[in-house]
C-alpha cells in the first residue's frame, strides 16, 4: 500500500494500492476500510481516473463520494479484499 498524499489534508483516504485493473483503497474509519474497486465493477474509466487522483494526492475521496464507483469487494483488511 502506498499513503495517500492527501494534499488538501481533508480526505478520508489513507492509501492506496494500484493494481493493471484495479485499486485498493484504504478509508480512515468505518466498518470497512478496505475497498477494491476493478474494471469488471466500476469501468475501465472510473478506475484510471481514480489512479491518477490517487498518484496526485489530491481529489480522490471526492471522486468516489461524487462518481459512487462500484467495489468489487470491500473488507476490515487487505487480504479480504485482494484476494
């Protein structure tokens, strides 16, 4: 997992894990923190855009807020959402 830059110091992201066709986020608080979101549940768009948001440090928690991008797997821990 790579932290979350967090350039505006007011996002809920905590890091992230870049996959070929997926992200992993990482969510400060909740039940589940953990989020996989892939191709296959929020589309190819949706996911480069969050790359590239997440890679900046800036705007992703407001994407997914705005875009409500689907997850593929969501979880307490990164292994139950990697796997």
């Amino acid at each position: 997992m790579q932290n979350y830059a967090n350039l505006s110091g007011q996002s809920s992201v905590l890091a992230y894990l870049l996959g070929s066709d997926n992200i992993i986020v990482q969510f400060k608080a909740g039940q589940w923190t953990f989020y996989n979101y892939t191709y296959a549940s929020a589309g190819l768009y949706n996911i480069e855009q969050m790359k590239v948001l997440a890679v900046q440090g800036l705007g992703l928690n407001s994407y997914i807020s705005t875009h409500s991008p689907q997850y593929a797997r969501k979880g307490s821990s990164m292994s139950a959402v990697s796997q």
